[in-house]
C-alpha cells in the first residue's frame, strides 16, 4: 500500500512537471495573464431537533447545538492549467459542552486542473455533482460538503458533454471526527464513473449515469463489485417542465449479498410568475419478504444527497437502514414563492411509504404508511455576499415508525428547525 501510494505521488509530481514546462515555455512566446483568486466564507449555523435522531445527536433529546464553518478557497489560474484549494475548519458548540472544540480541519478540494478547449483532466480530491445530484452531489448543505479523490477526464462540445471519473478511498487518519470528514461517507474501495449528458434544440436533454464500486471487506479482504446504470430524460416546453429518472442497481452488496434493485422518480413542474410548483415521486426498492438471506433487492442512493428528495429532516437518508431494507415511495408536492428580488419562500410536502410492509414483533405485517412531513423555509440575500436561510420542518409519525430508527416516540410529533447565515467575500483578486 505505500509503495503504491509513493508510486501514484512521484507520477502526480512528474506529471506537474510536466505540464509546468509546457506553461513556461509557452510564455516565453507569448505572454499570459495570470489570475490569483482567494474567496474566505464564514457559515455558522444553529440547529434545533427534537423527538428524533440527527447526527451528531444519537441520545439527547431534545437537542441544541450550533457549528461553523470557516473556508478559505484559493485557485490559481493560467492560460492552459488551475490549481483549486479549499481549506476549511469547523467549529463545534454542543448543548452538554458549552465550550468550542473543533470538529474538522481538511481539505475540502486540493486538485490540478488543465484548461483546454474541449478536453480537460482534473487530478485530486474534487467535489462532485451529477445531473441533478440524485446519486452524486457535493452536499452543499452539509458543513463539511462531500468530495472524493482521483482522476476526472472531461469532454465538452456544442450539445453534449462526457465526464469519465477514477476514484479511491485510502486509509484517513483519526485526528478529527469523521463526521465532519468530506471524505468520510465514502465506502468504496475505488469507483469507476461515466456521465454522459446529450442537450437537443427542441427541448429535450438525455442523462446517463453508469457507476461501478468496489467494495472490499476489512475482516475477510473479500472484494465485491456493484454496478449502478441509467439516467434521465427531461422536456421543457415554455411554462411545463417534464422528467423521468430511473435506474438499476446490481452485482453485490458490501456484505457480498446478490444485488437486484431499482430506482424510478417521475417528475412535472410549472412555473408561474408568482410561484414554482413541482408534483412527483420517488420509489427506492427495497426487500420482499420471501427473499433469501443472502439476496439483496434494496437500492442504494449511492453518493448523493437525500435532504433535497425525501425531506429536510432527513429521517430517510441511509439506504436500505433507515427503511428497514423494505424501500421506500415518495410521493411529493414542492412550492416555491420568489416574494421579492431578495426574499422566497418554499414549502415542500412529503408522504411516506415502505414498498414492503415491515414486520412487529410477533411477525405480523404493519402498515406501509410511515407519516408525513412538511418543510417551510425562508431564503434572503440582502447584498451578493450575504444568505440567510431559515427553516422549520415537523414530522407526523404513524406506529410503523417504531420499527424504524429515527423517530424516538412515534405519537409525537418530531421536529427540526435551522438558522443559517453565510458571509463570502473575495478577499484577494490578483492578475498578473
């Protein structure tokens, strides 16, 4: 292992190098303007839950505690290359340790990008987001966002664009918790990505998405490979706005089960001039009852992010756990309000329903109807620099969450409210 990793560095550094050289000699021709940018954003965030479990909170009830995070972002710009750099800290204040302790210090981003008209490469750890970020999203919402490392090879023409993506996980040191990791959640042990998105003069837009992970067992050393594929079509048509997403998961599970499951989201959205309403659903397969120990039919979001599909809670956003491996259908109504040039407002409404009935204790099944959630928030920019954003979401549990692991008394309500406020500014824009 660090033979290949002493390996993978003395290519990185040739391969700087190398294109260095190319730089240098290019300006020795002609000369270019340079470019040093750094960005500085502070984000602290007060958050509220009750009658339910989101981490960090695992046993509290009810739960107040407020975290920051502060980013420096810096890139570096020439005429054929960029070097991206995102440095962020994260404070943490709990309700049981009044005072700051630091949750995280990491790179968000290191990465080497070339700058070429049609091909580029990027090599390092890189935030991703895919189509509508379904399976692959940088979780902006998350303090510590969500990145991976490797290699992505990107191609960009008049109507379609191709992104090929390498990535690896390796061994992260404990210094700091994991949960305000950036690389944390990501269980592979390399992935292979394609997306391939096609844009039409009429209207239409076509997405595919083909995803391949290895997993590997750290107590047996098995490995297992799971392959993810499909995509999403979209039509817009003045005010109307139609798409269809879906997709297929198989091969093996990270415990080595036979995977076969899918993922359908059929969506319509119509936009006013005072309002945006979206009506659509999602189904995440889950598990029959009659199914094999050693067979798997329950889909994984992969990489994605669940906030902005299946509520603000978050009350369903490990897949297949916090379903109990019986999947999961979303029926959703979303409402957008733009009030001013400067203030929206948003309400989203959420059922909740297992595909597969779970079990009580003597076996019986209970009712597929999880409850219901609803999540008002508040948008406001004052100036470019500054967002404020406010939320309050309630959910409505019916007895068949006692099954489950999130809500901690089933006929009570459970809550969860936010107060977030972000500052960025440039505080350095060099040419040169």
């Amino acid at each position: 292992m660090i033979n290949s990793a002493f390996n993978f560095v003395k290519i990185f550094i040739s391969f700087l190098l190398f294109l260095f050289s190319i730089q240098f000699s290019a300006q020795e021709i002609k000369p270019v303007s340079n470019q040093f940018l750094m960005n500085i954003e502070l984000r602290p965030r007060v958050e509220y839950t009750s009658n339910y479990f989101l981490p960090p909170n695992d046993s509290i009830d009810p739960y107040f505690y407020t975290t920051q995070r502060n980013r420096i972002s810096m890139s570096y710009t020439a005429e054929k290359w960029l070097i991206k750099s995102d440095i962020q800290e994260i404070h943490v204040w709990e309700e049981q340790n009044l005072k700051s302790k630091i949750g995280s210090i990491n790179f968000y981003q290191l990465y080497f990008e070339t700058k070429f008209k049609s091909f580029n490469i990027r090599l390092g750890r890189q935030s991703i987001l895919l189509d509508n970020g379904r399976l692959f999203s940088d979780a902006p919402w998350a303090q510590q966002g969500r990145a991976h490392e490797g290699i992505r090879l990107m191609k960009t023409a008049k109507h379609f664009s191709n992104d090929f993506f390498f990535l690896f996980t390796r061994k992260y040191g404990n210094e700091f918790d994991p949960a305000y990791s950036p690389v944390a959640s990501n269980k592979y042990k390399y992935l292979a990505v394609n997306n391939f998105n096609y844009n039409f003069d009429n209207g239409f837009s076509f997405n595919s998405l083909n995803v391949f992970d290895l997993f590997e067992n750290p107590a047996s050393g098995n490995r297992y490979g799971r392959a993810t594929s499909g995509g999403r079509i979209e039509y817009k048509s003045n005010n109307w706005y139609y798409t269809l997403n879906s997709y297929l998961q198989f091969g093996r599970t990270s415990q080595g089960k036979k995977l076969f499951a899918y993922y359908f989201q059929p969506e319509i959205r119509f936009s006013f001039n005072t309002a945006i309403l979206r009506l659509g659903a999602e189904i995440i397969s889950g598990n029959r009852s009659q199914l094999p120990a050693d067979e798997s039919e329950s889909f994984d979001v992969l990489y994605g992010v669940t906030w902005k599909f299946n509520g603000n809670m978050n009350v369903f956003t490990r897949f297949p756990a916090d379903v109990g491996g019986k999947g999961l259908v979303n029926p959703y109504l979303f409402a957008s309000f733009p009030l001013t040039d400067k203030l929206s407002v948003r309400s989203d409404f959420h059922l909740f329903y297992n595909q597969f009935p779970l079990k009580n204790d003597e076996g019986q099944n209970v009712k597929k109807f999880l409850g219901f959630e609803n999540d008002l928030s508040l948008k406001y920019t004052p100036i470019k620099q500054l967002e404020i954003n406010y939320a309050f979401s309630w959910y409505s549990s019916t007895n068949a969450m006692q099954h489950l692991p999130k809500i901690q008394d089933e006929n009570k309500l459970a809550f969860w409210s936010y107060l977030m406020v972000s500052y960025s500014f440039n505080a350095v824009n060099t040419k040169h």
